[in-house]
C-alpha cells in the first residue's frame, strides 16, 4: 500500500494539512500526520527524515509558515520527494511562507504548492505515488474526469441562464 507522510510545523497548521490527508485517504493511501518543528524539534525532523524511507513513507508533505524551514529540513536528510505547504500568515498572508519553501538551494529541491494549498498538496503526492501504484492513477484520472464534468456542467447550465439575460 502507498503511504505517505503529511508534516506540520505547529497543530495550528491542521486545518490547512487536512484536505492534503482527506485527498491522500480518497485515493487509499495510508497517512501518517505527525507535528515535527524544523526550529523547535530539531532532532525530532532529523531522526523522522532519515528513518521514514525505511519506515514505508514513499512522499512527503510538510506544512510551515512564517521560516518555514520544515520542508528543506526534511528534504535535506531523505531522498525521498518532499512537497512544502506554505502556511498563510499574518505578517505577510504568506508570501513570507512560500518564499522560504520555494528558495531552496541547489541540490535540495522542496516541491510547492501555493498558500494554504492542502488538497493541491495531497493531489501533487498521489501523482507521484501514482508512477508506482496504477490504482491510485486511475483514481487521478477519475477525480479530474469528474472535475471537467462539473464544469461542462455550470457551462451548460450558465449557457441557459444566459440566453435569458
């Protein structure tokens, strides 16, 4: 079974790393959510990065704001692929978030969502893990069917409205 490894900084981060866990659980993967502080835990980020390829994780989200330093943390002791979630904050609604995870330096990339960006999170893990696993591609491809379904949907549905104006 695909598994996969959702990460935040802080627990105040849950609501923003919980549509990357519902996504990731829709698709059948088993998560593991744990609170690792890159600044707070140090050891805690280093012993989880360096034991999870052994322990089955195959991906990796990690959700930080203000620093946000936990994805390059990670990414820097595993090889395996680490997805960064910037957290919005209130000191710059977290532009200060994505910078810190989009600038990583050479040789330790961090793959990043935009702000808040839980469910494209967990979407961008399951297209990874789905390289491996058909089953959870042919839920990709059934989730972005449904997608477009919706909106020929509204089209067609806004396209009667519209005649009506």
């Amino acid at each position: 079974m695909a598994k996969a490894a959702v990460i935040m900084g802080s627990k105040s981060d849950l609501n923003v790393v919980k549509p990357a866990v519902t996504v990731l659980k829709s698709f059948g993967v088993e998560v593991v959510v744990r609170v690792i502080s890159a600044h707070r835990t140090p050891d805690e980020a280093h012993e989880f990065a360096k034991g999870a390829e052994k322990d089955g994780v195959e991906v990796i989200i990690c959700a930080a704001g203000k620093a946000a330093h936990l994805g390059g943390v990670i990414a820097a002791y595993t090889t395996l692929p680490v997805i960064g979630l910037p957290v919005k904050t209130d000191m710059m609604g977290g532009l200060d978030s994505l910078l810190s995870i989009v600038q990583m330096p050479s040789g330790i990339p961090v793959a990043t969502v935009g702000v808040n960006g839980g469910e494209n999170a967990g979407i961008l893990a399951a297209q990874i893990l789905g390289i491996k696993y058909p089953e959870i591609s042919v839920k990709l491809k059934d989730y972005k069917q449904k997608m477009k379904d919706k909106i020929n949907a509204d089209d067609a549905s806004l396209q009667k409205e519209a005649a009506e104006f």
